[in-house]
C-alpha cells in the first residue's frame, strides 16, 4: 500500500469572481497528492526551484506525504502558472506559464518511489511518462492523465504510453480527441483496445464516467452553492480515486482484486468527493485542512443522491 | 390518471452525420406524448395544417394517445423545422423554421383535455402557456419546458408562468439565463423560490439534475455507442418524467403523493431511458415501436450503472 505521483509542482495565480490568489501552491502532483493522502502512504516527484520553501513543503508533509523525491533544481524557479476563470468554471483562461525548472524535467525515483505499488503518471511529456513507467515496473497499478497539448505534438508516444498503464484519467474531450471518435462509449472502448481496462472520463461539473470492458458507471459532480476555484479538481478527482485503489491493494491484494467493480465505483465516489472540497476554496486550501470524517460524510449524501428503485415500491 | 400536453406538432428535416430525413413526423407535443404514453392516457393540444396526414396521426394513435384536440387548421401548413448536427449532439444547427399554424396557435382545449390531472406545457409562448394553465386549473400536477428565445423576449411572462406550476423542465444553460445566476444550485433554488417544487435541468448527453426543496439527484445519460439524432431527446425525457409522475397519482393521490422523492427519482430514469431510445433512431422511429418491457429493462441496467456503496465492505 504506497503511491508514489510524478507531475508538476507549481505556483499558480488564479482569479475567479470570487476572489484572486497569487503564488499559491499549485502543481498537478501536489492536488493528487494531497487527496491520495487520505487513503495511503504517498510519495511525489516532481522539480521545485529556489523559491519553493519550508511552507510549501509543510503543506505536503501535513497530510503525511513524502517529499524526499522533490528535486530541488539550484539557482531555478519553479513552474509557474497564470489564469483565469469567467462564470463557466468548466473553461480555465491560462494568462501566462513559465515552465522554469519543469522544462528540463528528467524524473529521478528514489529506490522507495520506484517500488510503490501503485503509479500515477500526471499530465507531463510523455516519454518522460514512459520512463518512469519503465522504471516502476514493480507497480501493481498504474495510470496516467494527459491533455490536449501532448495529443497534438506527441501523439505517438501518447498511445504507447497508455498502452503501458492500467487506466487512462482524462478529459472527456480529450478522448474524443485521442481517439479521433466522437462518440464517448466508442472513443473509450477504443482506448482499452490499447491496453487499459479502465478509462475515467472526467467531465468538468458535470461529473466524470468510468468505462471498463464490463460496464459503465457515471456519478454526478457533487452539488455545491460555493464553487471559488476550480483550479485541481481534476487532479483531486485521480487522486481519490487512484489512492483508494491503493488501498484496496492492502494485503497483498493484486490490480484484479483492487480493479473489481465495487472498489472502482468506491474510488469514483471518493474522487468525486475530494474534488468537490478542492473547489470550495482556492488551490490547496480547503483540502490542506479536510479531514477523513467530512469525505466519509459527503461520500454517504452523494451515495444517496445517485440511487434509485428502478421498480415501484 | 390522464395527462394533457400542449406544443408543436411538426415535420422535421433533419441532418446528421449518420444519415438525414425529410419531413419527419416532429415537434415537441408529439415527442413529450409518445413517451408519455407508457404510462398514461395523453391529449395532445396543437395545430396542423392540411399537410398533416393519417399517418402522422397513426404513429400518436398506434401508442394510445388522443389526438381529438389536434387542430386542423384548413389552407395551413404544419410548423416546419430544418436542422442537422455535427458530431457534437449537444448543439442543433437550425436551417429553417416555418411556424406556419403554430404562429398563430391559441389553444384550444376541449372538456376532457381540459380535466387531466396532469399538464405539460411544452415551450410554447409564455402567455400561452399561463392561458392553458388557467383553463385547467383542477390539474394536479403541471410542468412546463421553456427555451432561451423566451427568456430574451417574454421573461416577465415566462417567470409568472413558471410561477404557476409544479415543475420546471429545461436546459441547465437556460436556467442560468433565466436566473442570471452562474451557479446551478443557486439558479434551481431561485427557480423554487418563485413556486415549483422540483426543477430537472436537462444536461443533454450529461444526462438531467433534479433540484427539489429536501435534495439533489442526477443520473448521466445512458451511454450508447450508436446515437443517430438526438432531436426530441428532451421532450422524451420530459414525458418519460411526467407520464410516470401521473400515473403516480393513481388512486386518487394528490401532487404531495407523485412528488414523493422516490417517484421523483423513478421519473429521472424513465425520462433518461426513453430518451436514450428517442436518439437511437431518427425522429420518432424508435420510440414509436418502443415496448414497456425494453424500457423496464434499460431502467434495470441505469439503476446497476449509477448505484454505489459509500462504505467499504
């Protein structure tokens, strides 16, 4: 039962209509760490610059996750991310990105990271994906998200990369995209016809649906008043559901067993709920300070409003 | 136990990327009716010109309903609708419209139209719509769908009328419109807070939320892998929804009973299993030889595809 991320860490400035933040921790390893905490023992790699300090770090080593494996690139800045949201959070408006130390990326696993059971390949380069997959292949589990970016100029390395991992966790659009098929259930039966047996498709507000070679599954997002950043969400969302498959790991357990229906369902749910804490607040702040009693509370409440009696009573 | 709807009957040419048709029999009373026809006795209210013929009528008689209140309106022509899609379902393309005799619709309801315990105001003008609500004010239950071109030019009309029924069916997009408020929940609530009880907002391929005054529920759409033209996917989900929600109030039941959140729940899955069915075939080709026993069956397989246990086992 161990995890270990590989992605970006960041530093991101965000605005919405309900307020704006600059330079808050950011990063997609960090916001996947953070909700895979919860559920089991994880470690991130990732590069940081001079300018990532003991506060950052606190952030991560809070919730119990180990950042041994965070480089720290000397005289470099860390990745940093600028943008924007209107109304429709489903849209991020990107303002500027500097890529700083991210750019020349060449993961570095300790002999700890590379022997953690399960594997997440966030959205980075990916031949960078394939590496570290190669260098993981002890891992019981693995998965990895990607973007429209590396669909565009690295397709090739993209589906072989895919090919690799046990589930694919991307944008709806995305796999359309990917897999030049508009249509979502074929887009995602192509997509396990590379090699993974499951496929989420995350779908912004709207929830996110997992296709496996059995069946399908859809959940809702979490219906909230308050939504302030949207800013993680996605990555919150494969950090649930990817460490509560971790978990379902424990015991010698194999990707089988963790893979079986009722455990994918469960991590859909606990994905679902993360996220929905993540965009509460802006960047890491409300999930900093969640704790296990308020996701197993929100994960009952979304149980029940998914459920109903196809039969009259 | 009866159910009356008011709206266009049409004939629709429609294009997609799977194949096109010339004047199909259409319109959203028509699509609304044959949905609800698995559940109930439906009226249909809505004019036609000389160009609508038996077999138009045949396709409603054939699933039971009542067409004794279709006008005929001599020397006119039937409301004529051009359209095609690309491959992104969720937005219709208009090349045409025709309102012929439905531009100058007053509804016209006879005695037993008139005594429905049930009434779907399909989106029509708003001031038409308030006129047949006020014509059959012993109605039970009433739900009306409505559309952004009303919002722009008729909003005040379209706020009382909503105002005076029990249920507001329409695109999670036009209720932000109509509330001016960005966030779904709020919007739901703001639509409550001018009357109705429940608010389902149609999510087109994402499938429908329902917000009601005790919670929050939603299923995605069924996922199918051959979708030929979603036109009248919604107005199948909305007579799916209402024509069970009727025959809730069987045996003398009131609103408080059909409205009961279990109901509610059942009527989200009828309406997204019907309208799965509407967009399998072009127009009314599928539903039209729809059976109770296929739809009892696709209802099983949602309620499999959207249940969960929050609670390890």
């Amino acid at each position: 039962m161990s995890l270990t991320v590989v992605g970006s860490i960041a530093f991101d400035s965000v605005r919405t209509p309900f307020g704006e933040r600059e330079r808050m921790l950011g990063g997609s390893a960090v916001h996947f760490a953070l909700a895979a905490s919860f559920f089991t023992e994880v470690r991130v790699v990732g590069p940081v610059g001079d300018d990532f300090g003991s506060d950052e770090l606190g952030v991560l080593s809070d919730r119990g996750v180990i950042t041994e494996d965070i480089e720290r690139v000397e005289g470099g800045e860390t990745f940093f991310w600028r943008g924007h949201y209107e109304f429709d959070f489903n849209t991020a408006h990107t303002d500027d990105t500097q890529l700083n130390v991210f750019g020349d990326f060449e993961p570095k696993l300790s002999d700890e990271s590379r022997a953690a059971d399960t594997l997440f390949l966030a959205n980075i380069q990916p031949d960078l994906q394939r590496g570290v997959r190669a260098q993981c292949e002890g891992a019981k589990l693995s998965a990895l998200d990607s973007m429209n970016l590396w669909i565009e100029t690295a397709r090739d390395s993209l589906l072989r990369a895919i090919g690799e991992v046990d589930c694919l966790l991307i944008n709806d659009a995305e796999i359309r995209q990917l897999t030049e098929e508009p249509n979502l259930a074929r887009a995602a039966r192509a997509v396990m016809d590379l090699g993974p047996r499951a496929v989420v498709a995350k779908q912004g507000e709207y929830g996110a649906a997992l296709f496996t070679r059995e069946g399908f599954f859809a959940l809702p997002g979490f219906p909230l008043e308050d939504v302030r950043d949207p800013t993680g969400a996605g990555d919150s969302f494969a950090g649930g559901f990817l460490g509560y498959l971790d978990s379902a790991l424990a015991d010698g357990g194999d990707a089988d067993e963790a893979l079986e229906d009722a455990n994918l369902r469960r991590a859909m749910g606990f994905g679902t709920v993360i996220a929905s804490f993540n965009v509460e607040e802006f960047g890491t702040e409300r999930v900093a300070r969640l704790t296990r009693e308020e996701i197993d509370e929100r994960m009952a409440k979304l149980a029940g409003m998914t459920q109903f009696d196809a039969l009259p009573a």
